[in-house]
C-alpha cells in the first residue's frame, strides 16, 4: 500500500510539474509523420499495427509516449546506453531523426486506431485480479493506478496505453524492466513493480492485457 501511495503521488506529482503545459504544446504533423516512416513498416506495420507480436502495436499510442521513447532510443545510441533507453535497432533508426521528425511520427501512428486483440478465458479472472487490484501482500500495486481501468494511460504523466498490445510484447517489456536492462522508467518505478512479478504473473498479465477494453 506504501508504494501505491507513492506511485499515485508520483503521478499527481508529475501532473502538476508542468507536464500538462509540455503536451499541449506538443506540435506533430500526421500528415508529414506518414511521409517518414517508410523504414518503420517492416517492424511496426504501415499504420503502427505490427504484425509481428514480438514488436509493439504503436498505432493510436499516446504521440507524447512515441514522441518521448525516441527521444529515450536516441539518447541511448547517443550515450552509449549509459542514458535513456538502450536498443541498438532503434537507437540506429531514432539518430536519424530530427526533432520535428520525431513530432511527426508520433503525430501520424497517434492519428491511427490500435486494432483490438483477445484474452484467453483461462486468465480473464486471474488477469483481471492482479491488474485491477496488484496483490498487497507482495507489495504489488494495482496496473490501474498508472495505466487506468481500461489500459487506456494517462498521456499527461507519460503512462502508455497497454490494452491491445501483444502479450508477446509486453512480456518482453516486463521481462525487461524486472531483470534492470530497460532502464529508462521514471523513478524505477516500472523496474520495482516487476521485480516482484513471477514469471506466472508475467504470462497471465500480458494475456489478460491484449483483449482489456
């Protein structure tokens, strides 16, 4: 409950700092961001849709979440993965990016619908327990409290939207921040989580988080 409380004075916190002034002034031009993401098809589909599960969907993403990671990509590559988020396919793609570039991409896969994804019956009650109520005994808050009832995130305080996203990716994700080898979270704050995941919670998690709506 101590953490819960930290998290949701965090995400006040950062609500009031200022973050709501830096999204509105957040200027993307979709149409321009169409004509740039020739290279990102392969990987994340023409529209942001992947078709490829081990790739996150980033279609109808917050364009302040896009916006923000390729600046994290880029400042990896920039840094030598001792600052923001080290991927050395990403990073390679980011460098090439100018700042309004990146503005424009995020505005064109933000302008996008996610398409929808499933949860298998077998982890709807288990999934739905852990993600709406954490577990306090092991001191896990509920998904909730950052990314919202629906998985839908809360775009001021930089939380993504996880619903629909492939489990594939978002086990990945977990996978990540639990063993510290994505390291870019504000405060830690997705790294502490996961530490306490299990690799059950991890499966039945991003299962129960493709079909949440």
């Amino acid at each position: 409950m101590k953490k819960l409380a930290i998290s949701m004075s965090l995400v006040l916190g950062l609500a009031g700092m200022g973050l709501s002034s830096a999204a509105n002034a957040f200027e993307g031009d979709a149409a321009a961001g169409k004509n740039k993401v020739a290279m990102c098809a392969a990987c994340h589909g023409a529209d942001g849709n992947s078709p490829v599960d081990a790739y996150p969907k980033i279609a109808g993403q917050h364009p302040e979440y896009i916006y923000a990671q390729l600046k994290a990509f880029k400042q990896g590559m920039q840094s030598g993965g001792k600052e923001g988020r080290n991927d050395p396919v990403m990073g390679g793609m980011a460098m090439a990016l100018s700042d309004q570039d990146m503005k424009d991409v995020a505005a064109f896969y933000a302008s996008n619908e996610m398409s929808e994804g499933t949860t298998p019956k077998e982890v709807v009650a288990a999934g739905k327990k852990l993600y709406t109520a954490g577990d306090a005994k092991r001191g896990i808050p509920a998904c909730t409290a950052c990314h919202g009832p629906r998985g839908t995130g809360m775009a001021l305080a930089g939380f993504p939207k996880i619903a629909f996203q492939h489990a594939a990716y978002n086990k990945i994700s977990l996978e990540k921040f639990r063993d510290g080898s994505r390291n870019s979270d504000t405060n830690g704050m997705m790294r502490d989580i996961a530490a306490k995941l299990t690799d059950k919670d991890i499966e039945i998690l991003t299962k129960y988080l493709g079909g949440l709506h």
